[in-house]
C-alpha cells in the first residue's frame, strides 16, 4: 500500500473562477452543442449538472454516477434549481450537485445568465418556426387562408405536404389547480412528443379559435387551446396521433384535457371546415366528460356543424332563449339546476332514474324541475319544453361553453355525496 503522501489526488479540481468561466465561455463560441457545454460545465465546477427547458425537457446532463443523475432528475437532497432567465422570461433550468465545494455565488451568476443566453440562442430557430406554424394554423382558423394553392405553398415552406389531404385535432387544457412556471409550454411539449411519432411533419400551435356573434373571446385566459395539423388523409393515423397526445397529457397532473378529432379532409381549401369540426368534437368531448372523441361519434351534434361554423349567433341566442337562465342562477346560487335538468333529460324523463343517479332525493329533482319552469317558461312536462331545452343544452356544448362548477363538480369526486341507502359508519 502507498505512503500517504502518494496517495491519488481527489477528483476535485482547483480552478480559477476566471478559468471556470473561459472553458464555460469557449465550450459556447465553439458551437459544439449543449451536451459538449454541460460536459465542460460539470469539469470546470466539479459538480454534476442537467440542462432542462421551459417545458421540463432534459437538453444536456453530465453526471458523475447514477445516483446523481437520479437525484438531479428528482430534485432531490442536495440538489440546486436555477432558473435560467433572459429578462423576464424563463428559458430553463440548471440543476448540480456539487462534488467538492460549490462555486461561488457570483461566479455561478454569471454562469447561469451565460447559460440562459446560449439556451435561448440555440432554441432561436425552433421558436422561429413555431410562430411560423402558428400564425398559418391561425390563418386557417379565421379563414385567413382560403385559396388552395397558397395553403399547400405556405404549409410546404414549414415542411408540411398537403396535397393529399391533411386532419385536425383541437386539444383543450384546463388547470384544474394553480400552476407553476411556462404550464402552456409543458402541455404544448407533451401533445408534441405524444402525436409527433405518427406524424413527423405535424403542425402544432396555440390558437384563439374563436366564434362570431360578438360574445367575449372563447377560449378563457386559463385555457390552452392547441391546434394540430397532420399532414395525412389516413383517418387511423389520425386517431392514433390523438391517443397518443393523450397519453402524454395524462403524464401532465393538475389538467382536465378534452381532444377533439375532425374527418380528413381531401382538400386543403376545406381545412377550415376540418377546424369546426375538431372543434365541435373537443366541445362535445369536455361536456360529456370524455378525454377525446372524433366527429364521427358526435351523434346529432353533427347537425349544428352548420349553424356553429356559418351563424353562431342563431346558436347563442337559442341558448340564451333556453339554459342561460339556469346558468346565471347555477353561479349566483351555487345550485345544479342545469346539471340536474341534463341527467333528467338522459334518464328519459325519469325522476326516479335522475334521483338515483345524482345520489338525491325524488322531491329535491322534482323542486329543481319546478325552478326551471319557472327561470325559463319551460315546462319538462311537456315535449315542447323538453324538446327546447335539450337543443339548448346542445347549444351551450356545441358552443363550448362551460358550465358553473367547481372541485365538488369535477370529475370522479361525484359532489361529496354519498349514495342513498349506501351504510354509514
């Protein structure tokens, strides 16, 4: 065995802080990569160090042992989150476990907003070619693209061929609780890694698809709405682009996520049409509860396609001629006379069959009935009165509009109520 003093030295380095950041800075002038920077990074502060972006993806990582890399992916003890910022806007994040002592407070400073301007350098032309695929997707949506030719020629410029027909997807996103950092960003990636598999050229981007008839804007400030072009004809390929961003969202927690999915469509002059459609679907989807659903398994919802596409103002004031009334008094009251009045309506007209199904008395459905005679003019009782309040049912879904609730109302957590007869302990 070796004297002491021939003892290996220790893996720790002893480096300026002058030359911590000139290898940091070269590793960035050579243009070798984020990798190449990270490895240089976790020799010139001898501590293991991850790469992430604003959407939780992982860049770059240079690890010493496994057990670093596990507890850097964790977040765990001992380990250091930085934000990576460039003025206002997080860009990503540096996460390190030192081996030895850490660095110093200002030279790891500067290193992070060093970092931060290669992260946001190197992601430049991705983010280029997102707004690019965004503002066509949303050309199409406000029928700011009709002609056919120009269409095929814009989508060819962002590597997508249209000429044998392309589908769509609307994906909607509700927090269903407060989010920290760029959540979009996050739900955008995941609908991204989820479809991109079946699709390679697919267009993705936040779009305001809104409706006319001079209401407030559709989409809400707290909802993400994306728009997914795929370049293909194949009804299949599309369905399993969909089940796989859905897959992805529900890795993405705290989110109630509805996809809508239209029928190809042969004709790229037609692609607007293919929006309402998608757009219907994921309407129809978020108000029956399902994570997806294609325009096809819409049932009679098809027949508003017309009338939600061309005139939505004849939708939203048969709506606010109908259920309106019962929604105002649902979000002043804290009530459930609409929920009530559509379970009604689904157990065909049986008090008993809603009774049992919204864990309720028959008298409480029966006195609720009797309300929305009274806010409306419309008798259940009647099949006039049925007829007409289940259309405006229809209407307020086909409009996507949401109605009162809140976490009793959200789904799975059936209201906090405990089923008739059910034992109490």
């Amino acid at each position: 065995m070796p004297p002491a003093s021939e003892k290996a030295p220790s893996r720790a380095v002893s480096i300026t802080p002058a030359g911590a950041l000139g290898a940091i800075a070269d590793a960035a002038e050579s243009g070798s990569g984020l990798p190449a920077l990270a490895r240089t990074l976790e020799s010139a502060i001898d501590a293991s160090v991850v790469l992430i972006d604003a959407s939780g993806a992982v860049l770059a990582m240079a690890c010493a042992s496994p057990r670093d890399e596990s507890a850097l992916m964790e977040a765990g003890r001992g380990t250091r989150c930085l934000e990576l910022r460039v003025a206002d806007t997080v860009v990503g994040e540096l996460r390190l476990r030192a081996r030895s002592e850490p660095p110093d407070p200002g030279v790891l400073r500067l290193i992070t907003s060093l970092l931060a301007l290669e992260l946001a350098r190197s992601s430049g032309p991705e983010r280029a070619s997102d707004a690019a695929a965004e503002s066509f997707l949303g050309d199409l949506a406000a029928r700011g693209a009709t002609d056919r030719a120009n269409i095929v020629a814009r989508a060819a410029e962002l590597g997508a061929d249209l000429t044998a027909g392309a589908s769509v997807l609307v994906i909607r996103a509700r927090p269903l609780s407060p989010q920290a950092g760029n959540w979009r960003t996050r739900v955008t990636a995941a609908c991204r890694r989820g479809a991109r598999p079946f699709s390679d050229t697919l267009l993705v981007g936040a779009v305001e698809l809104a409706l006319d008839g001079g209401r407030e804007p559709r989409s809400p400030a707290h909802v993400l709405e994306l728009l997914a072009l795929l370049p293909t004809p194949d009804a299949q390929v599309a369905e399993r682009a969909a089940a796989g961003a859905e897959t992805e969202l529900a890795g993405v927690e705290g989110f109630g996520t509805a996809i809508g999915r239209s029928r190809p469509t042969p004709d790229p002059a037609d692609l607007h049409r293919a929006i309402s459609e998608a757009l219907l679907a994921a309407n129809v989807a978020e108000a029956r509860g399902a994570r997806s659903l294609s325009f096809e398994d819409t049932g009679s919802y098809r027949l508003l396609l017309p009338a939600m596409s061309d005139d939505p103002s004849e939708l939203w004031s048969f709506h606010d001629e109908t259920v309106a009334p019962l929604s105002a008094y649902d979000e002043q009251y804290e009530t459930e006379l609409l929920r009530t009045l559509e379970t009604y309506l689904d157990s065909d007209g049986s008090v008993a069959r809603a009774a049992e199904r919204l864990f309720t008395h028959r008298h409480t459905i029966r006195y609720r009935l009797d309300r929305v005679r009274e806010l409306t003019g419309l008798d259940v009782n009647e099949s006039e009165g049925r007829e007409r309040l289940g259309l405006g049912l229809k209407a307020m879904r086909v409009l996507g509009i949401a109605p009162p609730g809140g976490p009793a109302t959200e789904r799975g957590t059936e209201a906090g109520r405990v089923p008739t007869g059910a034992k109490r302990r």
